[in-house]
C-alpha cells in the first residue's frame, strides 16, 4: 500500500471521513549516490536536525558532506535493500497495511518527513478521497525536537498552504510507555530468545541526539530512559540486567551517551562474548539497525574480542505492533483531543 493508493469501498458505500497518516523519518528511493544526495538535502536542510545559520551550514553541506557521503551512505543502503524498495519504505507501508486490517473505519495511509511519499503529496491524496480528519501519528516512540516536532512543523505548513476549514488535522506526540507497545517490544525479547538462546548481555540501542538539546529541555533522553524502565520491567528483570546506549551519531560535538559501538567494544574487552542488541526506538527496521548495528557494530564487537551480537529485530509490521498503534489511535479519537 502506498500513500496514495485509493482506499476500496463496497458500492454504495462512503469512503472513510477519518484518516490515519503514519510518518516515518525517509529514505533515499534508490540505493544509489545521486538518490542518497537528494534524500540528504533534504533531511540535512531541516533547522530541526541541523541548527547552524543557513549561510554557513548550506555551503557545508553542498560541497562538502553531500559529495563525500553521499557515495558511502549509498553502498550502505545498498548491503540491506530489499526487492520492494529500502527497509524502511517496505516495513512502513506493510505496517500501514496491517493497520488498515484492523481499522476499516478509516483509511491508514503512511507518508515520509523526507523523501517519498511526502506528507504533502500524502495529505493531497487523503483530500481527493473526501477525508475531512487526519491523525497524524509519528512513528517515534518517544519525543523528539529532531523528530516529532519537526513533523508538526510540516503538519502546520500543510495547514497553511491548504486554507481549508474542513480539513482537520489531529497529533500523536509520543508513546513511550503505552503498555500494548512496551508489552510487544518485551514480547518481542522473549520469541527471540526462545528461538535463539540468550546472550550474557542485553543492549537497548536508541539514536542519539546532540547532548546540548538535552540540556536545552528535550525530552527525548528522559523518555527513553522510561521506556527501557518499563520493557525491563515488563521482561521482570531488575534495571541492572540491561544497558542503555545511543548510536548514530554525526558530527564532532557531544551527543547522548554512552555510545552503543564504544560499549560494544568495551563489553568484549571485559571478556563478554554474546551480546543481544534491541532497538525499540525504530518502529521499523531501517538502515540504522540493519547495517549500523547488525553490520558495523557486529563487526567492532568481533574485532574487540567479542563473538556474536545477535539483533533482535523491531517489531515491524508484526500483529502486536498493529494492535497496540490501532488501539493508541483509537482512544486519542475518543479522547477527541
């Protein structure tokens, strides 16, 4: 399902008035270094992500970080592209799919912050439809002013730009400690491990975010520590059991810590040898979890000393996932707010 794929009705039925949009972050439309570069202009150009005055920043990023990277990041995307498009594409749309399963009252419909499909084209399609309410759900557990509140942003300019009264948007800032999501991401720890066998360690891995947004009042280091609190909790482990680490970081300044290769390194240089590695800020697998940690971070731990890292995967377009996102947006509609 794409994000302007018609919805199908029984004849002489209404299309659904309610929509459901999922955003997920974006992703390149093609494992290549001209696709890369557009993807990361665009990304790299939100004062969200990057805060630096445009007059210094632009120059930067076009003659600098767009040609050296933009051909690494390529190959990247390269080593885990699946038949259907990027793993983040596929796993968005197939959740959006699973969703849509469960809640033929409305139409679900995903759309990407950057890339394709857009929100813009996304919310163009919904008004062709008839729909009159969208929900906007980001697909980030926990709040960012690098995420969530950069889609807001959008949500506001699409505002802007339509001028019409009867189209009403509706926000879902986070979900951190919702109990049907913390209870699929510890089920989730339980199948793999039965499946598997259990290493000595267990690693939550989130994305980092510079150190300096944390200290400005953002609260995404805050949830997240919650959120590992509850999965811990939910698999009845005492808090010492897990480690919390960050991964992902860019650039030279200091972002949250510990970081997840260093800790992976270290782990192995204490003498530890199988080490588990869960990711529950990514709703859906992507590049950060399917290269940077089952690639790059494996290879560190290994060349550290270590001997296997397994991935626990996240939990995708898994039924748990579906129910627990169609149930939060179910009671924020009954809430009316």
């Amino acid at each position: 399902m794409t994000a302007s794929a018609p919805i199908f009705t029984a004849p002489g039925t209404a299309a659904p008035r309610t929509a459901v949009l999922l955003v997920n972050l974006g992703t390149p439309d093609a494992p290549t270094a001209s696709a890369v570069r557009r993807y990361l202009a665009e990304f790299l150009h939100d004062h969200r992500v990057v805060s630096l005055s445009r007059w210094l920043w632009c120059p930067i990023l076009h003659f600098v970080i767009l040609p050296l990277r933009g051909p690494k990041v390529a190959k990247k995307y390269a080593d885990v592209w699946l038949p259907g498009g990027s793993p983040l594409a596929v796993h968005t749309a197939d959740l959006a799919a699973a969703m849509q399963a469960r809640m033929p009252d409305v139409r679900v419909a995903h759309a990407m912050r950057y890339g394709n499909p857009s929100m813009g084209s996304a919310v163009a399609a919904l008004r062709a439809e008839g729909v009159t309410e969208v929900v906007v759900l980001p697909l980030y557990p926990q709040y960012s002013t690098t995420t969530t509140a950069s889609v807001a942003d959008k949500v506001e300019t699409l505002e802007d730009e339509t001028h019409d009264a009867e189209l009403d948007f509706r926000f879902i800032d986070e979900y951190h400690l919702d109990p049907a999501w913390v209870a699929a991401v510890a089920d989730s720890i339980r199948a793999h491990w039965a499946e598997h066998g259990r290493g000595e360690r267990l690693l939550f891995s989130f994305h980092g975010i510079p150190q300096r947004l944390v200290d400005a009042g953002d609260p995404y280091q805050t949830q997240v520590w919650a959120s590992v609190d509850a999965i811990v909790a939910a698999l009845g482990f005492a808090p010492d059991d897990a480690q919390l680490t960050f991964q992902s970081r860019f650039g030279r300044e200091p972002w949250l810590q510990p970081y997840t290769d260093k800790t992976l390194q270290a782990l192995a240089a204490q003498g530890v040898k199988r080490v588990d590695v869960v990711c529950p800020g990514f709703a859906v697998d992507c590049l950060e979890t399917l290269e940077e940690i089952t690639m790059e971070n494996a290879a560190l731990f290994r060349e550290a000393g270590g001997d296997t890292l397994r991935y626990i995967p996240c939990l995708n377009a898994s039924p748990a996932h579906a129910d627990a996102l169609a149930a939060l947006v179910r009671r924020h509609r009954q809430r009316g707010v």
